[in-house]
C-alpha cells in the first residue's frame, strides 16, 4: 500500500515544528549548564519550514520549494549535530557544514531552474544527509551517554543513513521529469522512513536533556555550590556507609576535620569574595592531595571533613600534614592556616557519631596548641 508522500511530509513538519516548540521552552527554563538545546529547537524549526516549502511544491514557486526546502532541511540536520556536539562539550563543526551545504547550493539551483534533473537532485541530497546523519550518530556513540535516550537518538540516525545511502544508489535510475510525489512503494518507505526518524530524534534530544538535567540536580543535591565539595548530607551518608563496610571487613579508616584559621578575619578584612576565593583554592588544593576513594566534604563555614577509607593513624597523619603544609605554603592571597585533628575508627565499630567526636576533640587540642597544627585523637 502506497501513503501519499506530501501528507506524509507535511505531518513530519508538523511534528518537528511541535518539537521546536517543546526544545524552545525548555532551553528558556533548562540551567545554561546543559548546552545545545537552542540549537536542537532551531534544527527542529527549519527542519519544519523546510517540510512546508517542500509539500508545497506546485503552489509555490521551484526556488522556494525546491531549492530553499532542501536548504534548510541540510541547514537543520546540520544544526541538530552542532547542537549535539555542545550537549556533548565538543568544538562545533559549525564550518564544515556550512561550507558542505553551500557548495550544494549551485547544484541544487542548477539542476532545479536552469536544466531540471530530479536524479541529480536526489543524488545530491542523500549523499549530504547519509553524511550529515552518520557523523551524527558516530558523535553520540563516540562520545555521548550511554543511556536509553542516546541509543534512541543513534539508532534514528544510522536508519536514516541507512536510508540515504539506498536512496542515494536508487537516484541513479530516475527520470529527469520524476517528482518526490509520485506514489511507489520506495518513495513511501524513505518518507516515513524520514518522518519516524525525525520524530525519534527529537524524542531522543529531549530526553538527553531530561537526563542531563536530572544529573545536574543530583550533583546540585549532593555538592557544594561554592567549593564543589560534597555536602554535609551527602557526606555523612557516605561516610555511614564506608563506617559499615568497615565493620562487616573487620578494616579501619581515618578522619580528618580542618579548620581554617581566623577565617573570620579573613572575611572583615579582604571582604566576603576574597574569602570565597580562599575556600575554593583549599578546596582545590586538598582535592589534589587526596585519592579517588576517600570523600571529601564541607560541614559548613570554613570547616571541611576528609575520609580516608582503609587507612591507619600514621597513614592518615602524613596526609594532614601534607594538607597542612600546602595550605601554608600557597602563595594565593589573602593566606590562610589550616588547623586538623585525626581520628580513625576502631575495628568493629559503624557509629559515625564516635568517630566525628574524637576528630573534633582532636580539632579542638590543635586550635589549643596554637593552630596552624595537626593533632590525633587520643
């Protein structure tokens, strides 16, 4: 059974300038994080102008119709890659495919308005979109998410390439005289071919974003706005966790709580953004000095927690005074001292409320001391 290919066209536009509309909003409310959504509605709104001029071939003048809907149906393929590439944090190929589609230009005119040929016209336009649609896809399984919502995105793409690259070797037995329009089983199977990849396509964008989207709230939930350490929350639910894993093993970890020293004064004497600099370059600097394993938090103000999973009370002192060193030897300015207390978790002990407390009275001896010091747990 044949579909006629101009309402299948025009439906596709439909759908795509329905999907402009879903990825416009949500690039408005959507965090500026999540990058490429400005680009996939763009892509999804010339791909529906473009299904209107081309269903409307016959009303409308060839240059409209012909020329400019296949122009801009390159123009929105080659916008929803670019728009993948920044969700993605790669350098758009914004000049390649302009340079592609503009280089079609004098073909797609030549053979529209002065020697009309629809083989040629289809061998130009499946070669660009199977090129356009497999780089897509290559981008996104190369370097994209793995989840449900890219697998969607890749598999629309490589049928659609699948697709091209047939009709491209098909082009090569039509008629000048032939049109998009005439009912045949194969003009059938690469229009809906097309619509339903398109319409999986947005589909898949729109759930990328989602999905990027939630990530970002759980990183939000989880970590500190300022210095990117994880919460006090997330700490502590960590910590309880790896304290249990201890318990059941029979292993003891460490615990480090810092200080920075006369933080305060910090802040009355250089203001409070030079005091946000001071956090995130202690921060940054511990970070470095500590392995993948151990979790590293914020408890609030200027006082920081360090777990260092499977390691003793001598381990863990040469690490606080590797931090402590650094710290007083940064060149950043204001400078800033650091005061730690160590404590490490008995054996057989879960109790994360133990172990906080003998690292505070720890912390507390070492402030006593002078600070700018590391002291352990009794």
């Amino acid at each position: 059974m044949s579909i006629d290919p101009r309402t299948v066209i025009l439906l596709a536009g439909v759908m795509g300038g329905m999907m402009s509309l879903v990825l416009f909003f949500m690039r408005r409310n959507y965090p500026t994080a999540i990058a490429g959504l400005g680009e996939w509605a763009a892509a999804a709104g010339l791909i529906f102008v473009s299904t209107l001029l081309l269903g409307a071939r016959g009303a409308i003048s060839d240059l409209l119709s012909v020329v400019g809907g296949n122009t801009l149906l390159l123009a929105g393929l080659a916008l929803f890659h670019i728009g993948s590439q920044r969700f993605i944090g790669l350098r758009p190929w914004k000049r390649i495919w302009a340079g592609l589609i503009l280089s079609s230009l004098p073909v797609m005119l030549w053979y529209t308005l002065v020697e009309p040929h629809y083989g040629v016209r289809v061998f130009t336009m499946s070669l660009l979109m199977a090129v356009l649609t497999a780089a897509h896809a290559w981008t996104i399984s190369r370097h994209g998410i793995r989840s449900l919502a890219s697998y969607l995105c890749i598999g629309a793409l490589v049928v659609q390439a699948i697709a091209q690259s047939v009709r491209l070797f098909s082009a090569f037995g039509t008629t000048p005289d032939s049109s998009l329009f005439i009912l045949s089983p194969a003009q059938t199977y690469f229009v809906t071919t097309y619509a339903l990849c398109l319409l999986v396509l947005s589909i898949g964008v729109v759930l990328m974003a989602t999905d990027k989207l939630r990530t970002e709230f759980e990183h939000m939930a989880r970590h500190d706005s300022l210095t990117g350490a994880l919460t006090r929350r997330a700490f502590l639910d960590s910590c309880a966790q790896e304290l249990e894993r201890d318990r059941r093993k029979n292993r003891v970890s460490s615990l480090l709580i810092m200080d920075l020293d006369h933080f305060k004064a910090v802040n009355d004497s250089y203001g409070h953004q030079a005091g946000d600099r001071v956090l995130i370059d202690f921060v940054d600097r511990v970070g470095g000095l500590l392995r993948r394993p151990d979790q590293f938090g914020r408890f609030g103000g200027e006082e920081f927690v360090a777990l260092l999973p499977e390691t003793t009370l001598d381990e863990a002192l040469v690490v606080a005074e590797r931090i402590r060193a650094g710290v007083e030897q940064a060149r950043a300015q204001p400078g800033c001292t650091v005061s730690i207390g160590v404590a490490t978790s008995v054996p057989g002990e879960g109790a994360m409320d133990t172990i906080l407390g003998r690292a505070d009275e720890a912390l507390y001896r070492a402030k006593a001391a002078g600070r700018n010091c590391v002291r352990a747990a009794a």
